[in-house]
C-alpha cells in the first residue's frame, strides 16, 4: 500500500487532470501550514502523503497495485 499519492495515481483513480493536480496542490499547503513541513513548499514536488489527500477528499483512498495478468 502507497503512503504516498501523485498527480498520475489520482488520474488512474478516476480524477480529471486539473482535479489531481489541484488535490496535490490543496494537500501540499496543508503539509506546510498545518504540519510545518517546509519540505513541501516546493513547486516540483509532486508526491504529498495519502492522509493529506484523504483529509481533502473525507474518505480513504482504496489503492491496489493490480498486475496486468489478472
């Protein structure tokens, strides 16, 4: 399981691309406003952990990794 969400994970999940990196960007201010984590005060950064993501959102993100045989 994936602590960490991009911009493509969400686009596989359904997202529009606008709405992915939006999400990206919203989790991203609040890893540096409300966990003071100065790391994600950069522009091409593009992972966030899932739990900002899923604060956003209000329910867990289910993610598999699935392999093209099954």
């Amino acid at each position: 399981m994936n602590v960490t969400v991009s911009k493509d994970d969400l686009i596989k999940l359904g997202y529009k691309k606008y709405q992915a990196v939006s999400l990206i960007r919203q989790a991203k201010a609040i890893m540096v406003h409300q966990h003071k984590c100065a790391y994600y005060n950069n522009k091409r950064l593009g992972i966030v952990p899932r739990f900002a993501v899923e604060s956003i959102l209000g329910f867990s993100m289910e993610m598999e990794n699935k392999s093209d045989g099954e």
